[in-house]
C-alpha cells in the first residue's frame, strides 16, 4: 500500500527561557516554522503489477514422466504447437487420430451425397416412370382376365397311336375362347403385387429426393458426422492430459520442468506470454480514490526496477467489485500499457500516476 502524503503546518511556539545572571534576566524568542512532512502528489499514485495481455502457465493434466521438451526459454510459437510431452501419451494419440479420420470419412461421405443428389433425382424420376407404366399393364392385363369372358387360349393334347414304327405320341393343339384359367389369375396378381411394391419404393425414394438429398440417408450422415465430431472432441481433451500445446501465439517465458522428470497437474511446466501489449493492475485504489478514475484517462508509470524511465497508458477498465485489504475497501484498474519498455519482465511492480480528470 502507497503511503499518502500530505502537508501539514506545524507552528512551534518556543518558551522563553529565564535566565539569570548576576541578578539579572535575559529572554531568547524563536520565531514560529513552518515544517513539510510529507509530499502531496499533484494526482492519485497507485500501485500496480504488469502483466502482458495474454499469459498461461500450463500444467499436465496426468501424471508420468516427461517425455519431449520442444522450447525453451524465449522461443516464438503459434497457437497449437506441441510444447512437450509426456510418455504415456502414445494411446491417447492414437485415439486421436483414429477418431479424426473417422471425421474425415464422415464429412466426405456427407459431401458425396449432397453432390450426386441432383443425378440421383434424375434417375429416380426416370425409374419411377417405368414402374408406373409397368404396374398400369400389369393392372390392366389382371382386369381383362376377371372380366373378359373370351380370353384367347390354346389346348394342347397328347394321344398315344399306333404306326408301322410302333407307338408313339401324337401332339394336337386346341385354340379357343373363354374365362382365363384361376391360375393364370394367380399368376397376374402376383406379378402386379410385386410391380406395386417396387413403385412404393420408388415412390418414397422420390419423396425422400424431391426437396435434395436423401432425407433418410442425409439423416444418418449428419448423425455420423456429429458422432465424430464429438469423438474428435473427446479425443483431443483426453490427449490435452498429457501433451501441453500453445494456447495463442506468443512466447516461452519458462520452463519449469526435464526430461525424465515426473509430472502431475501441481506442477506447472511451460508459461507461455503475448507481448504484444501489456495490461498493469492495480492494488490499492481506494473507494475515496476510485470515483476520481475514469475509463479512457491518461496515466504514466514507473517499474521499480526502471525508476528512470517513464511510460504511458489509458484506464481500460475499472472493477465494479471490492475487496477490503488492512481496513481499506479497494477497487480493482485495469490500464492498458503503451510505448513499454523493451526491458520490462512479466509481474514488475509499477507506480501509477493517474493524470487529474478535466
């Protein structure tokens, strides 16, 4: 906590003394003085810590011994990079990319149907055309049977004679009109049941095509490539358990852990940071304080360790919440860093000047 200075006038009335010498009395007066004790700033000093605008200091979520260590200190990385590695990984690798050429086939398998829909179609109209033409005969052939009472048909019968070579069988064949046999009738309603259940189904796949893909096979398609998905998903956060990858593009700031070394969650292994800018949090604006900060007001600063240097930055954001802190209710400010000084490091202390609101 920043000590608050103020002035206070001090008027220091000094006694005479009585002396006496020789019979005889001398007074000595001293003027009043005025004393400074302290120092008023001409704005509100606070004190803060710098942080850049994006920090993470990331943990094995399993325990094992590390594996691979691809960074060190100082080194760039983008988003993803694989920073290291424990041992007992390879399984949950291999889920991985199992799960994620799955996707692949799903998505492919989705694609390929939504891209032949159209010739699909075509086809289906064309084929459901045939079946109708081909039930209407079969229809129409069914009710000339039941109905007609001269339907043409042949008799064929067979007669054993004698000859001058023995006997032998003798073919004559009988043409006529009548009702068609029963078994003909048999025969005409089953063709026409099979020819009606091939138009139903030519029929629903027409319906299921009409408006674009299949619906039902879109149905299964969409689900496949959810369920891979999800796979995907389930596969990456398990292998986030034992390889640590960059969470934004950045740069190493640690690396807290070997080769060898055994690991859990408690031990923190890689900090990675983004300076592109850096934010400065304070730690002791107080209620009496807070109400004279604004978003968007001008501030300077000093690091501690750069105390001849001096930075600029704009209040970015003020808490709406407190916290009480040696009998002092405290505010939170963000401000946003400008112009930082190559030479700052990650959690140096600052001091804040804010520039009085007009």
């Amino acid at each position: 906590m920043k000590k608050k200075l103020y002035y206070v006038t001090m008027l220091i009335g000094v006694l005479g003394l009585a002396l006496t010498a020789c019979g005889s009395q001398q007074t000595t007066e001293v003027p009043s003085t005025t004393v400074p004790i302290s120092v008023k700033p001409n704005g509100i000093v606070a004190e803060g810590k710098l942080k850049p605008v994006q920090a993470a200091n990331l943990s094995f979520q399993a325990r094992g011994m590390v594996e691979e260590i691809n960074v060190k200190i100082g080194d760039k990385v983008s988003k993803g990079d694989v920073l290291a590695r424990l041992a007992n990984g390879s399984q949950a690798e291999a889920q991985l990319a199992t799960a994620a050429f799955e996707l692949v086939s799903a998505q492919q398998a989705l694609n390929e149907l939504l891209d032949s829909s159209s010739a699909d179609l075509a086809q289906v109209v064309i084929d459901l055309k045939d079946a109708q033409e081909a039930y209407d005969k079969a229809d129409d052939y069914l009710q000339y049977l039941l109905d007609s009472k001269k339907v043409p048909q042949t008799e064929t019968r067979v007669f054993l004679i004698q000859t001058w070579k023995g006997y032998q069988y003798e073919y004559k064949t009988k043409n006529f009109k009548g009702p068609a046999p029963e078994d003909w009738i048999i025969e005409a309603e089953n063709d026409l049941a099979l020819k009606k259940a091939k138009l139903d189904e030519l029929q629903n796949t027409y319906d299921r095509m009409k408006d674009g893909a299949d619906t039902d096979q879109l149905t299964l398609l969409e689900a496949r490539l959810e369920n891979a998905k999800a796979q995907v998903d389930a596969a990456e956060s398990n292998l986030s358990n034992y390889v640590l990858s960059a969470p934004f593009d950045g740069e190493v700031a640690d690396v807290a852990v070997e080769i060898g070394e055994q690991v859990g969650s408690e031990s923190r292994a890689v900090s990675v940071i983004n300076t592109s800018s850096w934010v400065i949090e304070t730690s002791d604006i107080t209620e009496l304080e807070v109400v004279d900060v604004a978003v968007g007001q001008n501030v300077s600063f000093t690091a501690d360790a750069l105390s001849d240097v001096t930075m600029k930055g704009v209040v970015s954001e003020i808490s709406q919440s407190s916290f009480v802190e040696n009998g002092d209710v405290i505010y939170t400010v963000h401000i946003a860093a400008n112009d930082v000084d190559p030479r700052v490091k990650w959690g140096m202390t600052v001091e804040v000047t804010f520039e009085p609101l007009e």
